[in-house]
C-alpha cells in the first residue's frame, strides 16, 4: 500500500534540498540586474528633421533615471544648460521588441544651487512597449564605507550617435568616502557632495547612485566637481581611485519633488 506520510516528507525533503543548493532567497546582485538599468536612460537633443536607416542623429549630454509610474526623471541641472535659453531635450527609451525611441522630455523643475533637476517625459514611456523600469530613492544619507554603484549608459560613437543603436552601458562599483563642501555654480551657496572610490567618466552626469545592498538611489552622479582645488583637499583611501568621483546626495532631489508635490518610491515605504 502507498504510504502518503513517507510521499509527503520526501517532497519536503526535496524541496530543503533545493533551498539549500540555490542558496534560498538571495537578493539580486546589482551588478548584473537588468532592471536597474532599464530605469536610466541617455538625455539628448535630437538634430535631424526626419530618420535615416539607423535613426535621428543625436547629441549626448548625460543621463537622468524615472522614479514614478507617470513618467517623471531625476537628472543634475547642468546637463540641461544647453536647454536653458531655448531648444527641446529628448530622452534615449529602449523598447521591448524594437529599437531605441526617442521621446520628448520638458523640464518641470530645476535647482541649480544644488545642481538637480526633474524632467517629464512624453508619451508617458509606462504605458506603451518600452523597456523601462523605475528606482526608488532612499531618504537616509549614504554613509562613510557604503557599497555603491553607479550606472550609466552612453552612445557607442559620442561623436557621431543614432538613435537606432543601443547605447553601452557602464557599471562602477566602489564605495563612498567622505561627504566635502562644494559650491557647484557660481555665487551660489556652498553645497554638500560626497565621494566615491571609483573615477568619473564622461557621460556619466546624472546617473544614478545605488545602494548596493538595497538597491535605492542615494545620489546622482556630479560630473562638473572634479576640479583641481577641490580634489587637493581630498585624500583617498588606500586602493582607492587616485582621483575620486562625486555625487549629489539624494536628499537634494527629493527635496525638489517635494516642493512640487510630485510623487516617488521610497526603500522602505509606499509612494510618497
């Protein structure tokens, strides 16, 4: 006769089994998450009226990241300035079955002072075949010693892009190092940026800043801070890059989306 309890039991043993050799629930590793990047995408300015066979021609400035289900970037202000007096920014949106896209992007709000920035983006890139995902922001403060990692994309020729072509994407893992007192434009008062352990690169504005464990955004990538009397007052830690990276702590950002009641993910809460 069948005997259930032994049949039972060996489906549970099996299934600790599994467990075991899988390692259980571990969370993802950042470094090869794809759905992180599918949140950030290359900010640009579209210079051709019509597509050829590889699509518009383009010129890359840097890049921003959706926080929201409605569409709404994060980016540092600067790589806007060209945008400033005029002239439509575009975002670079990879689809599902297709080539990238380019989309309108209009510029909600922007602090300059602390150098962040909020763009809308339309259509609404959720609500249609694309290949975008979005990033939740932590509110508390990227500590000394923190495991990060920054993403970025960028065009495979920078000086000659389409649209057409998927843009490259880079991974920088490294950790934060110490918070500096910076004034990121000009008669402004000074502002908080804190560094990283790996170099900057450029193309890399406005990309975000994770947590390696939790995955939540805690800066954006500062492109313009890497000036010589700013960096002799930095001093790496051994192993370090010689020459650190900065980013604009997150705080700044949620600050902005606030003020204009706009809504974002937290780590570890519901939308705000």
């Amino acid at each position: 006769m069948f005997d259930w309890k032994y049949h039972v039991s060996f489906i549970v043993l099996l299934s600790c089994l599994a467990c075991f050799f899988s390692g259980g629930a571990a969370p993802v590793d950042p470094a090869n998450d794809d759905s992180l990047s599918s949140a950030v995408c290359p900010i640009v300015y579209q210079l051709d009226q019509s597509p050829s066979a590889r699509g518009y021609h383009y010129t890359f400035f840097g890049n921003g990241f959706f926080i929201n289900e409605k569409g709404y970037l994060l980016t540092v202000a600067h790589v806007l300035d060209t945008f400033r007096d005029g002239g439509q920014p575009y975002v670079l949106v990879r689809r599902l079955n297709g080539p990238p896209r380019l989309l309108a992007a209009s510029i909600v709000a922007a602090d300059q002072e602390h150098d962040v920035a909020i763009l809308l983006v339309s259509p609404n890139p959720f609500s249609s075949s694309n290949r975008v995902t979005l990033l939740t922001l932590d509110p508390e403060p990227a500590f000394r010693g923190q495991p990060v990692i920054a993403i970025s994309l960028h065009p495979l020729r920078l000086q000659n892009p389409r649209s057409f072509e998927v843009p490259r994407e880079d991974r920088s893992s490294g950790e934060v190092l110490s918070y500096e007192s910076t004034q990121l434009e000009k008669s402004a008062p000074a502002a908080e940026v804190f560094l990283l352990s790996h170099p900057v690169t450029l193309g890399q504005s406005g990309s975000p800043v994770l947590a390696q464990n939790s995955h939540a955004v805690v800066g954006l990538v500062e492109g313009r801070w890497l000036r010589s009397s700013a960096v002799s007052l930095t001093k790496p830690s051994p192993g370090s890059a010689s020459v650190p990276g900065a980013a604009i702590p997150i705080r700044y950002a949620i600050e902005l989306l606030q003020h204009d009641s706009i809504p974002w993910h937290s780590a570890a809460k519901k939308p705000e």
